[in-house]
C-alpha cells in the first residue's frame, strides 16, 4: 500500500479530542489539505456517517474544497464514478457520504 504524507496541521487535528477544532494559519498552511485528508479517513474507516463541506457560493466551493477532495481521492485510487453525484454534490463510500453545500443553498 502507498504511504501517504501527513503535515503536523493533520497529526494535531487528529489527535485533538475537542468537539470544536478551529485551524489558523496563512494561505499554505496545509489547513484545508489536513482537513480533507482526515474527512477522506473518516470516510474510508467509520459507517453511516454524512460529512458536510460548505463554502459561502457553490463556486467558490467548486473551486476549491469540492477540487482538492476528489483530487485527492483519485491519488489515493479510491474515486470511482458512480459513487460521485454530480447533481445532488454528494460522493458515497462505505456507507458514508459526503455532501457539498453552498451556504447561498440553505
């Protein structure tokens, strides 16, 4: 199996037990790269979970946290296809789903 590289942003929010994890830092600080891999965990490794991701406009989430975790779901050779709804932005996997919402949705 591959190894995947972690940064310490992802090692500290992993470990942290608080119900409220807030991640600061500059434009590549590995925050939402840190994050993304742990939802991507917590969607390979739990069950009946929906994991929510939500920007301010569906653009805006497109471009970024919608690219970078179906990007990274193909590196690690977990994409497929059918499991990705593109009408509803929602991927499935393991009986977990991911949802992608803007908050101009709501």
């Amino acid at each position: 199996m591959r190894e995947i590289g972690v940064t310490p942003i992802y090692h500290k929010t992993r470990e942290c037990k608080a119900k409220t994890i807030v991640n600061v830092g500059g434009a590549g600080s590995s925050k939402s790269y840190s994050i993304a891999q742990l939802l991507i965990e917590k969607l390979c490794q739990e069950k009946n979970k929906k994991i929510g991701i939500c920007r301010k406009t569906f653009p805006a989430l497109r471009m970024t946290a919608l690219d970078l975790v179906m990007g990274l779901l193909k590196d690690y050779g977990i994409y497929n296809p059918n499991n990705h709804n593109k009408s509803n932005n929602t991927y499935s996997h393991n009986s977990n789903q991911i949802q992608f919402f803007s908050l101009d949705e709501v």
